[in-house]
C-alpha cells in the first residue's frame, strides 16, 4: 500500500495535474480515501483530455444523508459510502476522475492549445478570445451574454474585479469596455500563463493569479493590496467549494464581504451534461444570504442564476 505522499505524487504526475494546488489534490484523495462521496456526484473514468468512457464506480452505496437539504442535482451535497475498500490504483483514478469534475475546463478538448498563442490584429485578437471562450464550459453558457451581464453588474466608480475560480474568464475583459483593474484567481495552474501572455499582450490592467481558494488568509492579502471599490465575481464555484468543504462558500461569502463593494454570485440552473434543469431552489444557501447580506438583484441570464449581494 502506497503512503499518502505517494499518492499524490502519483496523481499530480499526470501532466493536466501537475500545475493544480497540492492541497486541493490532498482534499479531494482525502474525500476519496473515507470512502464518501457527494449523492448524485457520478465519478466517471475519464481519458486525458475529458471522452467519458462508460464505466463509473461500481462500488455499492449505502445509506445516505442530506445535510443542505433538497439539492439532488449532481453537485449534491448528501454523502455516499462505499462498502468495499478502495485499492491504490482505484484511489488514483478516483481522485483524477474528482479533480477533472471539479475543474470543468478538463471536458473541452483543446483548451490549452491556445496557449502561447498571439494575435497581431485588433480583430484577431478579439477573435482569440472569442475561441479560448467557447472552450471553457462555463464561458461558452456566458458567451451570449457577457455585454448585458457586465452592464448590469459593474458600476461606473469600480475600480477592481475579483474573479475567484477564474478559469478563463479573464479572456473577457473586451466586454467590460473600460478600463479596471481585475485579478483572477484560480487553481489551474495552466490557465494563468494563458491569461497573463493574453493580458500583456493587450496592456489590460489585468493579472491571474495561481492560488487554490482555501488558502484563505494568502487570498486576503492579495485582495486587501487592490484598488477601492472592489467587486468580488464568485460565478459557479459554491458546489465545487461544497463538494471539498462543506459549508466553506459560506465563510469564504462572510470574508469577502468584508473587503469589497459587493459581491456577485452565481450558479447553474442546468447540469452541464445533460442540459436537465436542476429541482433545487438552493434553500441551505438562500437561508444563509438573507440572514448575513443583502440580496440586491437576482436574474437569470442563459442557464445561470446570479444574485448581486451587499453588506446590510
């Protein structure tokens, strides 16, 4: 049996997982290792670059619980035991097959060939970032909207954007259509070399920065040293936080409403497999907003639910 060092060193050696956060791996083998999963959290084996094969875990389930209440879209939150004991090879598997679920960017093939990749043109360059956002699966839903989204949600006087769990959607920034600092935060290491060559490239008051979430105290620093009136940007990530932490979006929602304007949060109204729309109205969450902030605005735009959210 392999040591738990071991492992990781194993996982991370695959090359799409080198560049992500040792403590996010040690997380998510962890959740693996006590043999609990999220209800409805299907791990599928997935091949490198995201074609599902058809086998999933065959471990049997037993009993379940539902600590946020009604949420059964496949981000739930209830904990799944397998009764069988996990095998270092299936730990490895698993844990990739986690990491590639949370990190959604790993279903869109070709993401990363756009990296290193220049534009001379004014009109090519917006036509990378066009490409490298139809790549992503969360940018490519937003894709349609963007223009209307950032008109509604950033006001004349801001002067820094936040952007946790970024991925790529610093490749946006065309769509604010003025100047303002922004800083994106993500774990995917790859992803913040795309983002900083596109941003020199275009003189953009902008930079990604490579930081898993949790660390908390290391994310204040960096938001603490920018610009007043900040925005913090939290789209589609409180299910991920969830699955790796239970109630950790709601500490990391108290944090940040403590050093910026507002924050602005979004989630899925559909699964982005199957295109199914979620039988969940969100209550754990919903409950803990109003009684800690201010629900300002709430809209959908596509198959995205976002909630705008100020101190009280």
């Amino acid at each position: 049996m392999m040591k738990r060092e071991e492992l990781i060193n194993k996982i991370k050696s695959k090359k799409e997982f080198r560049e992500i956060p040792r403590d996010l791996v040690e997380r998510v083998l962890d959740k693996i290792s006590k043999k609990s999963l999220l209800e409805g959290e299907e791990i599928k084996l997935t091949r490198p670059h995201g074609s599902l094969r058809s086998s999933t875990l065959s471990s049997e389930k037993v009993g379940t619980t539902r600590p946020h209440g009604s949420l059964r879209s496949s981000t739930s939150s209830s904990l799944i035991s397998f009764k069988k004991e996990l095998s270092d090879k299936e730990k490895v598997k698993l844990t990739r097959a986690l990491l590639r679920k949370i990190f959604s960017s790993f279903f869109y093939k070709g993401i990363f060939s756009f990296k290193g990749k220049k534009a001379e043109r004014e009109e090519e360059k917006s036509l990378l970032s066009l490409k490298v956002l139809r790549k992503h699966i969360s940018t490519k839903e937003r894709l349609p909207f963007y223009e209307e989204l950032y008109d509604r949600i950033f006001n004349r006087g801001d002067k820094t954007i936040i952007d946790l769990g970024s991925g790529v959607n610093g490749f946006s920034y065309p769509f604010l259509k003025k100047k303002i600092n922004y800083v994106g935060v993500e774990a995917v290491g790859q992803f913040i070399e795309m983002q900083n060559d596109y941003f020199k490239e275009n003189k953009f008051s902008a930079k990604a920065v490579h930081l898993s979430l949790f660390e908390l105290e290391k994310l204040k620093e960096i938001i603490k040293k920018t610009e007043k009136p900040r925005v913090v940007l939290m789209f589609k990530i409180v299910d991920a936080l969830e699955i790796l932490e239970r109630d950790f979006s709601k500490k990391l929602i108290l944090e940040m409403s403590k050093i910026s304007h507002r924050i602005i949060l979004s989630f899925p109204t559909k699964s982005l497999s199957k295109k199914s729309k979620f039988r969940t109205e969100r209550k754990w969450l919903f409950d803990f907003l109003k009684e800690n902030l201010l629900i300002s605005e709430d809209f959908k735009l596509g198959s995205e639910r976002y909630l705008v959210l100020l101190k009280k």
